[in-house]
C-alpha cells in the first residue's frame, strides 16, 4: 500500500509552536536534539520529523 505524502502547511503565526527535546536512552555521549514544531502537528507527522532528526 503506497504511502500519501505529508502535507505542507503555511505557517500561520498565530499558530502555537511546541518545543521538543529528544533524547536517546542508553547511549554514551548522550545525543539529543530540540525540535519546534506546529501544535497541529499530526503523530504521523511527528514519526517523519523525529525519523529525520535523529538520523
């Protein structure tokens, strides 16, 4: 089954941007990474940009 592709938004300022910090367990050094996102943001949204973040 193909998969649809994400859909772009515009960014709207008055929109709500939510801070993330992302962290891996068990890993020595520590990696992590801070994400802003859209409070819209989608979990199937979400999945892609942390997939891509993190590498």
């Amino acid at each position: 089954m193909a998969r649809r592709p994400a859909r772009k938004r515009k960014p709207d300022p008055a929109l709500p941007i939510l801070q993330l910090k992302i962290r891996l367990l068990d890993v020595s050094p520590m990696v992590w990474r801070r994400l802003l996102v859209p409070a819209t943001t989608s979990l199937q949204e979400l999945h892609g940009i942390l997939q891509v973040a993190m590498g």
